[in-house]
C-alpha cells in the first residue's frame, strides 16, 4: 500500500509539473505577441501629408500699375533668353557707354555683363520698349554680389546693352517708368569720387573730395 501511494504520489507531481510547464509556455506566448502588437508595422505607417503650396500673396494695386506693360510670363522671358543667346553667340551686341560708366563707377567689368547675360535670367520684358531686364550675379574680391542688365533688341537681331547696375533690391523688377528716368537723367556721365589719404592720426584733413572721371 505505501508503495501504491507512492506511485500515485509521483504520477500526481508529474502532471503538476507538466501543467506549470505548459501555463510558462503559453504566458511567453502571449508576451511575445503581446510584444510583436506593440512593435509598429513599417507597412502600415501613416505616410506623412505633403505640404500645402503657399498661396500667393495678393498684389498691390499701385505695384499692377507700375507693373502695366511689363511681361513676365515663361514663354515671354524663355523667348527673350533665347534671342539674348543668340545674339551674344554671334556677336551682334554693343555695350553702350551708359553701361561701361555704371561698371567703372560700380566695380565691375564688361565680361562681367557678358557673364551675366550668357548665365543670368530674363526676368523682364517691357514690350512696348523692346529691353529686357537680365539679373545674375558677379564677384569681387571674393564676395558675389548681384548685377542687372539692361538690354534692348532690334528686329534685325542685334542687342543694345543699354545700362548694367548694382540693384538694391536684386529681386524687384523695375517699373517702366523707373527704368525711363534712370536713363533719362543719367545722362550718361557717371561721376565717381575718390578721396586723398588723409593727415596723421588726430589731425584734422584739410582735403576735400576730387571728382574723377
């Protein structure tokens, strides 16, 4: 009898063991999958938004005005690009003294205008005076500064560069009637003014300004 106890004993401990074996097993079955819910499907990720185009800003009615015969549409300024190429390549352009007084007054050089309408843009075009407005960019000792070109066209191909100057503002197009009083009044004597070197330290200069051609 206590040999039958015994053996009932053991058979009884085994299932115990069997049973916890099998309850560890399903729990770190569960954990696992439990573990593999959490974990983000890159499938499944939400793809973020694009971004919304900025709308344009409404302009100004004085700025439409100054704006008035001024064409700024792709295939105008594509058209005009073209022809200022073709022009260039085949040599049928002259820079007009109005421009090469604005370079020696400004600091910068005829093959810089050249550079500028070989590599720049068109971003203008006043129809009704035939010019185009050219913007790129020169350097100087370094530093790259914006330059904008003026150029006017003839029906039989050839290119007048009329002015090129230092902008202000290297992203404002210039009105008509602004490009029209700069040429106008310019007279095509631009005057630069250069300054002797001055006395010691603590003494008071008795030179004054020198105009120079």
């Amino acid at each position: 009898m206590p040999a039958e106890v015994q053996r009932t004993g053991r058979k009884r401990g085994g299932s115990e063991v069997s049973t916890g074996m099998d309850l560890l097993a399903l729990r770190a079955q569960l954990h696992r999958q439990e573990k593999a819910a959490r974990r983000p499907d890159p499938a499944a990720a939400p793809r973020p938004t694009p971004p919304q185009p900025a709308k344009p800003q409404p302009v100004k009615a004085q700025r439409l005005a100054e704006l008035d015969g001024v064409s700024t549409d792709d295939f105008s300024l594509a058209r005009a690009h073209r022809q200022l190429r073709d022009a260039v390549y085949d040599a049928r352009y002259r820079v007009c003294p109005h421009a090469t007084s604005h370079a020696r007054a400004e600091g910068f050089l005829e093959h810089d205008i050249m550079q500028v309408l070989l590599s720049g843009r068109v971003k203008a075009v006043y129809t009704e005076e035939r010019r185009w407005l050219v913007c790129g960019y020169f350097e100087a000792h370094g530093i790259r500064l914006p330059l904008h070109v003026v150029a006017q066209h003839y029906r039989d191909g050839h290119v007048d560069i009329v002015t090129a100057f230092v902008p202000k503002a290297p992203h404002h197009i210039i009105s008509r009637a602004r490009l029209a009083v700069m040429l106008r009044y310019d007279d095509e004597r631009i005057q630069a003014r250069t300054a002797h070197a001055g006395n010691r330290v603590g003494h008071r200069g008795k030179g004054k300004w020198k105009k120079s051609a």
